[in-house]
C-alpha cells in the first residue's frame, strides 16, 4: 500500500533523524532558501545572542559590516562599553518585532523621533537604547544628536546591505502610555522614572508580533530591493518576567509566539528565511548540554555548534566556500568551550538579574 509517508527522507521521522543518532550526528536541519557567502555584505541586528553571528561571520572572513564603528581613539575596551561594534548600528538591544519597526520608521522619516530623555544623578540616557552610553550624556542635545548619528547609520546599513540578519528575544515590553513608544527596558531600572500613570507593561500577542515585523520587512524590502533578510530566536531565557506568569512558562511563551512568528512570515516572503539557533540550543534532543549551570546562559561550545551548523547547511545547499587565507580573530574575547558565552555580550536585559530577591 502506498500513501504519502511512504516515500518521506529519513529526516522526516523522529526515529531516522533524531532518536536513532546522538546529538552532534544530528544534521540538515536547515534548508537556505538563499546563499549567504563571504563577499555580501551582512549585517546583524536583535537581542543579544545576534552578536553570535557577527563574530562567527567575521571570524570566518565574512564581510559582516558596521555602519557606525565609532570614533577611532577608542580602545577595544571602550568600544564594547559603549556598544560599537556590537550590532552594525548603535541601538543597543532591538529586543521585540515593535522596536525594529520604531527604529526604521524613524530612520525614514515614517514617524517623528521622539524627544522623551531619561534623567539620572544630572545626566541624561536614551529611553530606546539606555546602555550605549555609560554613565549618560551631559546633555539631551548630545543624546539626540547621538542617536541621530545612530539613525543615519540605519539607513546607510539598510540602503547597501545583502543580507539582515534579525535576533527576535522578547514579546514582553514596556511603553509611553501617551506617545505609545516602545523603551528598551523598563523605566527606572537603567536610568528614568518609573510613572504608573504614564508607562504600562505589554505582552505583545501573536497578531501584533507578527503585523509589527511585516511592517518591518515591508519597510526593509521597500528602502533596498534586493535585501534578503535571515531571522532568528535567542534561545536564552527570560531574565525576568512582569507578566503573571512563572518566569519558565512566561519564557516558553514568549519564544514559541516568536517562532510561529518567523515560521508563517517565512513561508509568505521569498527574501525572508528562518535560521534554527533556537532549536539547535533548546530541543529535547540536545539534552541542556549547551547551557551553562544557571540554565539560561549558552556556552561557548553551544555558539559554535550553532553556528557551524549554518556553515555546514549553507555549503551542503550551495556548495563550501573557499577557506579563509589567513585566520582573523572575531570581535570577542576567546573562551573555554564550557565557558558562559553571554558574559562578553552586551545585553540591557541583563540589569534584571540585580532586583531578583
């Protein structure tokens, strides 16, 4: 008898591709929809783990790009307290689908940037990227000309790249009750006040995730037709959660909304493909080993599984790339393989973890 099932790969079935193997003979996960090689320009935007992949690409000689390097008499210590270098463009941490589509629409002039400042100790920080700048600006024209600086390397990034790469981390948020701007983090928590009356918490649901990273993909696909744009989950864990929920449902939540997300958005969009870092870290299969003791950071060991899993399904797909001539060293410091790969990361988020009780 012949039905459908019949005549399915092996990589179908639990039992051929998953249960029968051991975790690193697992392979073929992911099916490129479209080549990504050495000489195209990529850059890379999201929640912390997207630094991953800037310094796997750079590494491997990839011609990942930053838009806004900074002034050069900085140190490399300073760059990274400063967060140059840490995505192609100084935002900080573009955390939920809303706050990529706030960042565009300000960069082309879609929406009014808004002139909302947070003020500490006689200093003055960005509500939308309040850890770019330690110790805060000395003044909000030094804060909006920076973040217009910010701005104007959007669209540069966004006009001439092949390929964007976007980290969705979070559905939870918070807001300016009367502007409805997206912050970075909770006000009071960096820097600011917390105002009841004036910011609110929300969980964006899987209607408005996924209208709010349409409007995104729009508006990229529009400003550069040739963009090709890869999406991605952080498989790290919340921090902490306002909803009411355990911090670990609140978590599976959050990334599952996320991943139904890109899955129906990918199958809509020709330009917009999925990347599997979330699963590689998080599925059954590979038993925890990739997270380090506190269960929520990735080791080192797991980054470059992940990312050599990319590499792998890339050649597999279009064939290998030539090897690098000459070994570069990618923009982190180098760890053990059993090291907490997200102490070198530049992550807003992480504040959290100092009000836990």
């Amino acid at each position: 008898m012949s039905h459908p099932y019949t005549s399915l790969p092996p990589d179908r079935f639990w039992k051929t591709a998953v249960g029968a193997l051991s975790p690193f003979e697992i392979s073929g996960l992911w099916t490129p929809k479209f080549r990504i090689g050495p000489r195209m320009t990529i850059v890379t935007a999201g929640s912390c783990f997207a630094q991953h992949f800037s310094r796997a690409l750079v590494a491997r000689r990839y011609a990942w790009k930053d838009y806004e390097p900074g002034p050069s008499i900085l140190t490399d210590a300073q760059r990274k307290d400063y967060h140059y270098g840490t995505f192609s463009f100084r935002t900080g941490n573009i955390y939920t689908p809303r706050m990529l589509l706030q960042w565009l629409q300000w960069a082309f002039d879609m929406e009014p940037v808004p002139e909302e400042v947070w003020e500490k100790d006689g200093r003055y920080y960005d509500p939308m990227r309040p850890g770019v700048e330690p110790g805060g600006f000395a003044s909000p024209g030094e804060l909006h000309a920076s973040r217009a600086e910010t701005l104007a390397a959007i669209r540069e990034a966004v006009t001439n790249t092949q390929v964007f790469v976007f980290t969705m981390g979070l559905t939870e948020s918070w807001y300016n009750l009367e502007t409805g701007h997206e912050y970075a983090i909770c006000p009071g928590t960096i820097a600011g006040q917390f105002d009841p009356e004036k910011h609110a918490f929300r969980n964006h649901d899987f209607s408005a995730a996924s209208r709010d990273m349409r409007r995104a993909i729009k508006i990229l696909s529009t400003q550069n037709r040739r963009i090709r744009i890869l999406l991605t989950v952080s498989p790290v864990p919340l921090t902490a959660t306002a909803s009411d929920q355990h911090v670990l449902l609140a978590t599976s939540h959050s990334k599952s909304l996320l991943r139904a997300v890109a899955g129906e958005i990918c199958e809509k969009y020709a330009n917009v493909d999925y990347f599997p870092s979330y699963e590689i870290i998080t599925a059954p299969a590979f038993r925890g080993m990739f997270f380090a003791p506190n269960m929520r950071s990735v080791t080192q060991a797991g980054v470059d599984f992940v990312m050599q899993n990319f590499f792998n399904d890339q050649a597999r797909v279009f064939g290998a790339n030539p090897a690098p001539k000459k070994a570069v060293k990618a923009p982190a410091s180098p760890m053990d393989e059993d090291a907490d790969a997200e102490d070198d990361l530049r992550c807003e988020e992480e504040i959290l973890n100092s009000f836990a009780r």
